[in-house]
C-alpha cells in the first residue's frame, strides 16, 4: 500500500513536467487559425493562366497559383524554379522574393519553417529521451525507494529480534515460578499429580 502511494507522489512532479510540455504544443496548434496561418480558400486561377500574366499586377494576384513566384523590385511574376528547391538569387533576391503568401518573404519564411521545425525535433527528442529514461528508471527502484525498502527491512528485523527477546524473558519466568509446560511432553502436569 505505501509503495503505490509513494509511486503516486512521485508520479505527480512527472506529471507537471508533461504538462509544461504539452502546454505550448496546444498554444501553437489553437493559435494557428487565429494568426492567419491558416490557407484561405481563394480559388486558384486556372493552369493554363501562365505566371508571367500577373506580372505588373498585385502580389496576391500572383501567389494565388503555388508554381508562381513573385519578385517585390520589379514587380514580375514568373515560374517558381521546381527543380531547384530555393530560387537562385538570379531570379530574385530571397528577400525580395514571395511565394503563396504576400506578407512574409522568401526568406523569412524558411527561417521561420527551419527554426519551426527544429523546434519539432528538439521537442520530439526530449520527450524521447524522457520516455527512455522513464522507461529505465521504472525497471529498478529509485534511491528513496530503496532506502524505503531498506528501513522497512531494518524495522522488520528489530521487531523479530525484540519479540523473540520478549519470548525469552517471558520463558525464563515461566520457568522461575514453574509454569514452563516441557515440550517434549505435553501430559507430564497430569502425570506428576
């Protein structure tokens, strides 16, 4: 009974740290559709429309189709390079550049989505690493576990040494007054009398 209340307080502080990281993670995904993050459902111009018609046109115009990039110096929309996964600086400057939202530049957008995503993985490794090292700690008893088990055996072990000394002194009076029954014989009070 007292080891699963000592599990269930030690279990508590875990909890709380759970918590500490589950908390943000809800923050982020709750907060997404407030911030804008969110895709709007504009409909997307048709493919056949080429990229290079907006040109000269609003930014917004031109990244509603996803395989247009648009360039803020000279205001032209032109194909977003596939085969290269970051347009070269040829085309445009990175933070000149916007693609399929107007609001943030090319390269604030990959600063954001890398340091998103070593956020993720930082987050995933800890909780990997708390999760093993639970996981571990759960096969063998902690210290103040041991040391639980320790005194509970100690105290154990006094409690039959005093009984069996109480046991003792209580025989040895027997035996002064004579009232010590022989083992051996359990009849002999009935044979003496």
């Amino acid at each position: 009974m007292m080891e699963r209340e000592a599990a269930a307080r030690s279990w508590q502080p875990r909890r709380r740290r759970l918590w500490a990281f589950c908390l943000p993670c809800c923050f982020l995904l709750w907060c997404r559709p407030v911030t804008g993050i969110e895709p709007t459902a504009t409909p997307s111009p048709s493919p056949a429309t080429p990229c290079a018609a907006f040109t000269q046109k609003t930014c917004e115009e031109c990244v509603k189709n996803t395989k247009c990039l648009w360039c803020h110096v000279n205001s032209t929309c032109m194909d977003y390079p596939v085969r290269k996964l970051i347009p070269p600086s040829s085309l445009c400057k990175l933070t000149d550049a916007y693609w399929a939202i107007c609001w943030v530049n090319f390269e604030a957008m990959i600063i954001s989505i890398a340091v998103v995503a070593g956020f993720l993985l930082l987050l995933i490794g800890c909780c990997c690493c708390y999760c093993c090292r639970r996981r571990r700690s759960r096969g063998r008893p902690s210290e103040e576990e041991e040391r639980f088990i320790r005194d509970r055996e100690e105290k154990r072990m006094q409690s039959l040494q005093r009984k069996h000394e109480r046991k003792v002194k209580h025989d040895e009076i027997r035996k002064k007054y004579g009232l010590l029954q022989d083992s051996d014989h359990p009849y002999s009070r009935y044979e003496n009398e």
